[in-house]
C-alpha cells in the first residue's frame, strides 16, 4: 500500500445533487494544464529566466519546491544550511529554557499550532520536562489583541517577578514571526514580551539574544528591531514565499524543532506529494481531483461552503490551517468557497443537523485517520450493566469511529448530501507534510480554475489601514 495521503470522491458522484464522472473527466485537460504550468513555467518565472506577467504579480510560488531545497542544502552542508542552523538554534535555547513563547498571526502561526496539535503528545505542555524529553512547553500568543490572555500568559511566565530567573525551571524564550513586522498585533506582543523577558534575562543582553529567536524578511520592521537587538541568528520567510504558504519555511520550522518534531520527516513528506503532483495523470492525482470535485461542486450544484470535517481532534488546528489557507487565497472578486472546519465525532452534535438538512450548498471533504498513535482503547467490561454497554465491551474507540464514519457517510449520501474522504494513514511528520502541500497547492490550480491570482494580498489588508487609522496613526 502507498505510503501517500489518499482521496476518494466517490461519494460525491451522487445523481441530481453531485457531480457526474463524465464532469470531472472533461476538466482533466485543463488540470493537467495548470499542473504542468506550476510546475515549469512558474518555476522559471521565479528564476529570472522568463518574465512574470502582470496577471501573475505577485507570484508567490517559492513554496513549491521549498522542501527539496531546504533538504538538499542540508546534505550539502551539514553546518552552514538554513536547517542546520535552525537545529543548532533551538537546540540550545530548549537546553536554557522551560517555555517558549511563540508569537505571530495568521499564516505566521497556525501552521506552527497545527503541527504541535498533530505530532505532539495531545497534552504535550501538562507532562513534565523529562516526560516531554527536555523541550519545551510551547504557548502562542501575538495573534490577538486579548488583554487577559496575554496578561494571563505574562503572569504564567513570571513576568510580574522583578528579578531575573535562575533555572530552567523558571527560564522562558521568545520565537517572533512577521514577514514586515508591520502588523500591530505581533508587533504590539513582541514589544510587550520582549521587555518582560529583559526583566527575565537580568538585563544581560547576550542571555536575551539567545533566547530570541526571530523569523522575518530580509528587511523591514521586525528585521531592522532584530538587528538593533544583535541577534545572531535571524531566520528568513523567502522572497516568493507569502505567509500563507510558508508553513513549511522556517515560520513552521523553527516552532516544530522545538517541540522535537522531526522536520526532515515533514519536508519528506512535502518532497513524496510534490513528485505525486508533478508525475500523476489527472485521473489518479489526488491534488488535482480534490480540486475538481470542489471547483465543479461550486460551480455546477452551488456548493459554496466547503466543510472540512476531521475525524481527530489532532487535526483541528490544520484544518482551520486550511480555512485561512483558502479564505485569504480565493476569497476575491466575490469569489471563493467559505471554509469551515468540524471536528467530529464532537461536532456531529452541534452543527451536523444544518448539514445534513440545512441548505444544500455544502460540500463535506472528510479527513480520516487510518492509524492511532496509541493502542486501541476499549469500553471495559462491567460486573453490572446500567448503562447497557456490556454487549459491546470488547469495542475500542477506533472502532466506534470507524462506525461512525461509515454511518455519518451513509446519512449524508441517503440525503443526496455530497462528500469525499481524505486518508491519512498516520497523524505524524511525513503525512502533515503531504497534507499542508497538498493542500497548498489544490489552493493554486484553483485560483487559476478561478482565473484569480491565490497569492495576491488578502482583504484584511483594508481592515489593518482602517485600524490604524482609528489609533491615530
């Protein structure tokens, strides 16, 4: 069996409310078209070897091949390469400290949430040090203007203590990550944070440039902070590469290595779906018919939501990943599917009554885990039985999902409700990474279905100028 992520649209080839194969068949051409376009014509814009047309400014593309790059400079320099520099870096800032504070908004963070929340330990901050093999606990913050909650993660670290630490124990780091260093909620966090950890360091301020680790462009405000601060290691968002799309750059990467995430494994996995990409026919790739079930979903059946519904709590924080990936790449020109991601089985009692019988204009791309982490869990056998359980002690809660998956697919398809499955046969590194570029790139071929740019500047651009317009700037 392939060790790949899967897609299977069957369940959405339903008469009178799906699609038709013949439908999907007929966008094939094209698809192939647009892949082999990504492929090599971007890549080449990108290299200076042809021009870029205006319809393709910006061209964030560098994602793409970002992974084998950054795996192939590694094997070339073991001591010098952006990986090794981030490995030797977080290496000595977990050895210093018990905490790390990660600050950042939007594409600068919730990659980094969603790897911890897939590949960690569920309660990975709660388990002792040694339990969590000496890294860190991880907090996120800079993505909000919440007074308590960052009052009330200031006060976790200590902050309201006017001496300096003295151990590990009460020692603490700070990761910052903005491209510009112009977006007032992290910039507004890394002022905040940043005096509370001179306070932590004693005021030495080669302590407090080890314990800073910020990931940034090659200019502009947060840059120009870090130099002034004489950061020894800045680590860079690329050219090319927009915030959304950079999960897989140093943004994502620097948080994971400290959680101990193994991200040569993540880039493998992101190197195995972009050779699947580039090599499968239309017919059997999984990027490009997840794109034409959605894209002719919304198009011929109005399905302009688009629910992802996982099957692990694990995944939450990359799907909502995936909601922003989308919302800010294709919600242009009163365009673009609304995306929301449910979490099932929690979700089937909140929200599942509106789309298996609310309006029909949702298309439901499941996420199904095939392989737990853990040993499978059973009900338990009881010497009583007021609960009525004991007919199906011996079931372990991976069978319970299982059956309601099966069930949950059954309902929809018995009420002409279309959906599709994505498998991943494990929540770990290799297939996170084939899922964050799988995923990024069924985003661009279909902006391009769209005839929009996916890499343009999203809305909440207008929404930024306005706010600071309201303080007075």
């Amino acid at each position: 069996m392939s060790d790949l992520l899967r897609f299977d649209p069957s369940g959405s080839m339903i008469p009178g409310t799906g699609l038709e194969t013949a439908q999907v068949n007929a966008l094939a051409p094209t698809l192939d078209k647009l892949r082999d376009e990504i492929c090599e014509l971007d890549v080449k814009m990108l290299r200076g070897e042809v021009p870029t047309p205006e319809a393709k400014q910006p061209l964030d593309g560098g994602f793409y091949l970002m992974p084998e790059r950054l795996l192939s400079e590694y094997e070339a320099d073991r001591q010098g390469s952006e990986l090794a520099r981030i490995l030797a870096k977080t290496k000595k800032l977990m050895s210093e400290v018990d905490r790390v504070v990660v600050l950042g908004i939007g594409g600068s963070y919730m990659g980094a949430k969603a790897l911890m929340d897939a590949c960690c330990q569920p309660y990975f901050n709660e388990f002792s040090r040694g339990e969590r093999g000496s890294r860190p606990r991880i907090y996120f913050e800079g993505n909000n203007v919440d007074n308590d909650a960052s009052q009330g993660l200031l006060h976790l670290l200590g902050a309201n203590r006017p001496t300096a630490s003295t151990g590990i124990d009460d020692s603490w780091g700070l990761v910052v990550i903005s491209k510009s260093g112009g977006t007032l909620e992290t910039a507004a966090a890394f002022r905040q944070y940043l005096a509370a950890l001179e306070v932590s360091c004693g005021g030495d301020k080669t302590k407090l440039r080890d314990r800073l680790i910020p990931v940034t462009g090659s200019s502009g405000k947060l840059f120009n902070f870090a130099t002034e601060l004489g950061c020894d290691q800045i680590f860079p968002v690329p050219d090319g590469v927009g915030g959304r799309f950079s999960v897989l750059s140093a943004v994502g990467l620097v948080p994971a290595a400290l959680m101990g995430i193994n991200i040569m494994k993540l880039l493998q996995g992101a190197k195995a779906m972009n050779e699947h990409f580039r090599t499968a026919k239309a017919a059997d790739n999984i990027v490009l018919q997840y794109t034409a079930i959605n894209h002719l979903m919304e198009k011929h059946r109005g399905a302009n939501v688009r629910l992802l519904s996982v099957w692990s709590k694990a995944l939450e924080s990359a799907g909502m990943w995936y909601d922003q990936l989308l919302a800010e790449s294709l919600g242009k020109q009163q365009l673009g599917a609304m995306p929301l991601t449910t979490v099932n089985t929690r979700d089937l009692h909140s929200r599942h009554q509106q789309h298996q019988e609310g309006r029909r204009d949702k298309i439901i791309n499941n996420v199904i885990v095939e392989n737990y982490r853990y040993d499978p869990l059973p009900i338990g056998k009881r010497s009583s039985d007021p609960d009525g359980l004991n007919d199906i002690a011996n079931k372990t809660l991976p069978e319970i999902m299982a059956a309601a998956i099966a069930g949950t697919n059954q309902a929809l398809r018995e009420d002409g409700r279309p959906s599709t499955n994505i498998y991943m046969p494990y929540v770990d590194e290799f297939h996170m990474g084939q899922y964050f570029q799988m995923l990024m790139l069924a985003t661009v071929v279909e902006g391009r279905l769209l005839g929009i740019n996916p890499y343009g500047q999203p809305g909440v651009e207008s929404y930024k100028k306005n706010m600071n317009r309201n303080l007075g700037r």
